[in-house]
C-alpha cells in the first residue's frame, strides 16, 4: 500500500508567510502553529490561563487530553505581550478568557484559522496552498530531522501511538543523497 506524502511548510515558504503576517494576533498564532504544532482545535481552545509561567502551554488535545508542552523563551515572551496588548486594549486576560478572538470579539473559530490561514499563503505568493495542519507537520518532520529521536516527536505533537508518528519517517530524494555520496566513496 502506497502512502501519499504529507504536506507540510517548507523553510523557504515558512519565511515568506513570517513576513507577510504582521499585525500581533495573526503573527502570534502562526508563530505559535509553527513552533509547536498544535492543532487547530488545540489552538482555537486556548484560554489566557493556559499560558503557564515562562515555558508551559497546557493543551487539550484529542480526546481531551490534558498535555503541558514546554514552548521556547521567544514563543512565551511572544505571547506575554500579546497578552499585555490585549489588556492595553481593553481585552480580557482573566484565566478563561480566550487567548484568540475574531473580529466579533468572540473566540476564533477552526474554520476562519483556515480561512486566515489560506489568505497568507495568497498573500505569500505560495506556488502551494497549505492548511494550518501543514505546519504541524512541519514541527513533526523538523524535529525529526534535529533530533532523530521519533519518541521526542510523538510525545512533543501528543500521538498515543507511535505508529501516528511514524508518518515523520517517510524520505524524499534529498534526504537520500547523502546515502548516494557515502556509497559512492
């Protein structure tokens, strides 16, 4: 059985999307996308409280799990300003008000991260659209690569099962030429 490949962010369209993305809530939420691959309805559930001291983000995943995933000191200090700007503009910051709103003022929804989501990517003058899931496979397939520890990457992107994560593990012709190199040697 033949397994389609996963899409997911390359660097390249990574950085085109960081620059098109400028105003506070639409480049925190990228940012938070791509430096831990949440799911969109992980994202979409964040409360203010579940930002947690300098390194923890508390997530509710699938299943409504509860995981505590350790975030990076640019993506916490990142948020606490977003969180102070959303004070300065009269926001809520209680615990269990919304990290995200829309425009209405009301918790984002999955379906316009989506919609946001794909106006970047126009807007990026990506050749190839992505869904936020693609950067969740990014953070997968990055993480991989740095630390070729695929235990790491399940228990970071919250898999039960390691066969989940094993998806990670599939090659392109790039990955492959090294092993060309050294046989050729």
């Amino acid at each position: 059985m033949r397994h389609q490949r996963i899409k997911y962010v390359t660097e390249e369209d990574k950085t085109k999307l960081l620059a098109v993305v400028t105003d506070q809530r639409n480049r925190t939420l990228l940012r938070l996308l791509l430096a831990t691959g949440v799911r969109v309805s992980e994202l979409v559930g964040f409360n203010v409280g579940d930002v947690r001291g300098r390194t923890i983000l508390v997530i509710r995943g699938k299943g409504n799990k509860l995981r505590e995933l350790p975030i990076a000191d640019e993506i916490q200090t990142m948020l606490a300003a977003y969180i102070a700007d959303k004070s300065y503009h009269g926001e809520s910051i209680d615990d269990t008000a919304p990290l995200f709103l829309n425009c209405w003022h009301q918790r984002i929804q999955p379906r316009g991260v989506h919609w946001n989501f794909v106006q970047w990517c126009k807007r990026a003058g990506l050749e190839r659209m992505y869904s936020p899931h693609a950067c969740r496979h990014y953070v997968g397939i990055t993480l991989l690569r740095k630390t070729q520890n695929l235990r790491i990457v399940q228990e970071y992107l919250g898999h039960s099962r390691v066969t989940t994560t094993q998806i990670y593990t599939q090659l392109t012709t790039n990955d492959l030429k090294p092993a060309a190199e050294l046989l050729a040697a």
